[in-house]
C-alpha cells in the first residue's frame, strides 16, 4: 500500500496505531467512570489488563504498517522506519509500565482508570511527537504527552510528595515549554515553515548562519533539554521521580526520555541538518557536562529512586552523544541503546516497587541490605539490571555504550567518546553498590519478617525485562540490524559538506 498523503484517509493510516490507542484510552476511562463508586481489585486489575490489550493491538497494528510505502516527504507525519522503531520503543515502556502499576495501583486506592486512561494518551502523545515531521505537530503530541504526565504524577492524592512532584514538573515543564514554542516561532520567522524537510531546504539553500535560525535552534534545544533532563536543565528530575509514584517514574523515566530525544534526533538531524556547523558545540557540551555531572552526583545519593534519576541524566548525556555524531551509525546506536534502556530501567523500578513496600517507605539503598539472600530471584534481577544499566559485558547495555562509542569514533569525537569509556566506568561505583548492599550486607532485625510478594503482571515484566536484556547482550545482530535499516538515509552527512574536520570535532 502507497501513502502519498494526497487525501486526509492517508493519515488516518499513517497515524493508525495512534487512533486505535485513542479509541482505547475513552474505553478505558469511561469504564473507570462507571466503576467509580463500586472500583474493587478485581475491576482495576482488569481494567490493566484490558489497558494491555490496547497497546498490544497498537504494536499489532505497528508492525502492519511496515508494509505501508511512503510516497514523497513533505506529510505532516511520516510512516518511516524511525517513527516505526519509535513505536516499538514507546508502546514496550507503556506495556511494562502497566503490567509492574496494576498491583500498585491495587493498594494504593487509586482511581484504574483515570490512571491508566492518561497513561495511554501519553503515550499516544509521545508517538505523535517521534512520527512528526512538522514542528507544529511535534508541539502538539509534546502537550498531550505532558498534560497526561502532570496529572500522572500527582495522581496519587493520598500521598502528598504526589501532589508536590506534579506541581513542580507541571511549573518547570510550562516553563520548557515557552522555551520550545518561541523556538518554534523564531524558526518559521527564518525559514517560513514549520516543517522539518522545507526547514532544511531553507537551511540548506543558505540560511545556515541567519542569526534569527541560529537563536530559534538554541531555543528549541533548550526546550528539548528539558525533556530528556540533560544538565544544566534536569533539576525538576530528581525531586519529581522521588516524589511520583513509582510506576509513573518508571514510565517516564523510559518513555518521556524515549520520545523527547528520538523527536530531538529527528528535529536536529533533518530540519538543522545544514547547520550542524552552528550547533554541534553546544551539543558537544550538553553531553560531556550531562554525562559527567549526573554521574558524579549520583555517587552521593542516599535514596536509589534519586540514584536511578540521575542515571538517567547521565543516559541522556550517552544518547546526546550520539545526536551530536550526526552519523546511521549513532543514530542505530541511540534506537538500539533506547529500547535496551526501557526494559532495563523499568525493569529497576519494578524491584524498587516490591521492596518499597505499601507505604514506599523502604526506599534507601541501605534499606537493600541482605536482600539477594533474603529474595535471591529478585536479587539477581535487580543486579541483572543494574549490571546492564552500569554497561556490564554480557548485557544489552554494554552492547548499546558500544553501539554509541562506535558512532562517536566514526564521528571523530575523540575527546567525547573518552568521557563517556571514563563516566561509564565511574557509573560502576554506584550501581555495585546497591549490588554489594544485596549480597555483602547483614539482612537488618527489623526487616527479617518483611515478605515481598510478586504479583502474576510483574513477574511478566521482569522476567520479560531480564530475558530480552540478557539476549540483547548476547545477540545484538537483529535488533541492531532493524535500528540501522529504520535511520538508513535520516542524515545525509552535514559535516563533511560543511567541511567540519575531525581537528575541529575534538575541542
């Protein structure tokens, strides 16, 4: 089938999967609606299950559509393999999401399907933003995705630290946002376009160095920094992972990030293209201090909800990294890295939900104490994942660091490539340590007869997690090889028309 966008029913199915969550999503919150008053654990289980089942018929539908043939490239939307891998990404954190939340979402007494009906429209937002190719459109699946967020964050009314967290990201995510939209303003005042590839004719043809161009691009990485949590404008972070319940931190800390830096790929590497002279520096520095910064902080936390903040930070510095490379290569590597850091992560929190209890009140690493030999299966799980997160040998993250210091090499970003080797082998301190908590210490009196119970869902998780990031680390080839073909063609290679020599790369 050939899409050409030449009549409104191609984008409906261009933007199919998204519509099939959409229609879910109102399922979903008109039956929590009619539950509201009589909403037992038996109703909001299935009310997860029944979530599932919609972003199962989106992937479905997903992968359908890589049988559909785009024809031109000036839609709104693009059906290419980035937006498709995207999908991947995105739906496989909203499906481990809502599979580690439906025990949690038990105990807690909250509203399933307010809960699970935003969870779905931020996640339809977040497609929309990675499948844009006009900065209107990307604006747009970034506000649904937001708006769904805030309320997920202070969902939790019984808890008060719910309530703080969501107004400080609500705040600081506004504020982004300005940024974002008078970058959006200034770019069309430059070029007279909002859309990615008329942007890059414009750029291309000789408004590289317009000043006005130059001040909306800053602006628009400003906006985008906020979004990934890139340092210097990551501080509503670790307060807001502390504070949102924790499923809502898991999801965010892999599908936010997922989407924000796979539409600020898509935005960098094809609409300011032709401007990478003008912008890679500033990138450039965004990653080294990002990844330095995060990960030093992150030798000092106490609370391992904050210590997987900030290394998260530190993650958004490696996949900065690659956008700065501006090669298939880095950009393979940032899908591959993506998708290995969303099984992973959520993976991580998934054990941080079992072990924090009801009440969330054993959240300290100290509080890990004993716990491999008290729960050997969810020890090794946990030290699984944070072996991967730390970029240990055998893991799908080292494979994913690999992936991204071959595109930084190729990129001849020397001096780059060596801060990320030396923060990922500083990040070992950090992640052995709630390793070495698990398995060196004493199990503590007043924790001897704490049992953790692991529901049905989060044992699919887990052991979902755990198995593809094992295999990821040990057979990288096929998912690697469908990251390559999905960017083949995204960057045409500014640097080297731009005459940018590998003596200018290393500042």
């Amino acid at each position: 089938m050939e899409l050409d966008f030449s009549s409104q029913a191609h984008y409906l199915v261009a933007l199919l999967p998204e519509i099939v969550l959409s229609g879910w999503g109102i399922v979903i919150l008109l039956m929590g609606a009619g539950n509201r008053h009589s909403m037992n654990e038996r109703s909001a289980a299935d009310l997860g299950w029944l979530t599932l089942s919609g972003i199962l018929a989106a992937a479905f539908v997903n992968g359908w559509l890589y049988g559909v043939t785009e024809v031109g490239d000036h839609a709104m939307v693009a059906v290419d393999g980035l937006a498709l891998f995207s999908n991947w990404i995105i739906l496989a954190a909203a499906a481990l999401g809502i599979l580690i939340s439906m025990s949690y979402v038990e105990r807690q007494n909250l509203q399933a399907g307010e809960f699970y009906g935003l969870l779905i429209y931020s996640t339809v937002g977040l497609m929309v933003m990675t499948a844009a190719q006009d900065l209107i459109v990307i604006f747009l699946g970034l506000e649904i995705m937001s708006i769904a967020v805030y309320a997920l964050t202070a969902i939790n009314r019984h808890d008060r630290r719910s309530a703080e967290a969501g107004v400080k990201y609500f705040i600081l995510g506004a504020f982004s946002t300005g940024f974002f939209l008078y970058g959006i303003a200034l770019v069309y005042g430059a070029t007279g376009s909002t859309h990615v590839r008329e942007i890059a004719e414009s750029v291309w043809s000789g408004g590289a160095h317009d000043e006005l161009l130059l001040f909306g691009i800053a602006l628009m990485a400003v906006g985008f920094s906020f979004k990934v949590s890139a340092i210097p404008f990551h501080m509503w972070t670790p307060d807001v992972y502390e504070g949102a319940p924790t499923p809502v931190t898991a999801f965010m800390s892999a599908a936010v990030k997922a989407g924000a830096v796979l539409a600020f790929l898509r935005v960098f590497s094809v609409a300011f293209e032709g401007a990478y002279e003008s912008w890679w520096v500033i990138l450039w520095w965004l990653s080294a201090i990002t990844m330095v910064g995060a990960n030093l902080i992150a030798l000092v936390q106490v609370s391992i909800k904050r210590m997987l903040a900030y290394s998260g930070i530190a993650h958004a510095g490696y996949l900065i990294a690659a956008i700065v490379s501006a090669n298939d290569t880095a950009a393979a590597g940032l899908l591959f890295h993506l998708l290995v850091y969303t099984l992973m992560n959520v993976g991580a929190f998934g054990v941080v939900i079992l072990v924090s209890g009801q009440t969330e009140a054993r959240l300290k690493i100290e509080d890990y104490s004993g716990f491999g030999w008290k729960q050997p299966i969810l020890g090794l799980t946990l030290t699984v994942f944070l072996l991967s997160l730390a970029g240990f040998p055998g893991t799908g993250g080292f494979m994913g660091k690999i992936f991204l210091l071959q595109g930084t090499i190729e990129a001849d970003l020397v001096y780059l490539s060596v801060i990320l080797v030396l923060t990922t082998v500083a990040s070992y301190w950090y992640y052995l340590r709630v390793a070495w908590f698990m398995w060196m210490r004493e199990i503590p009196e007043t924790q001897t007869d704490i049992e953790v119970v692991v529901p049905i869902p989060m044992r699919l998780a887990l052991v979902a997690s755990v198995a593809l990031v094992l295999y990821l680390g040990v057979f990288p080839g096929v998912a690697i090889d469908l990251a390559q073909t999905s960017v083949d063609g995204l960057i045409d290679g500014s640097r080297s028309f731009l005459g940018v020599t590998p003596s200018l790369v290393s500042p």
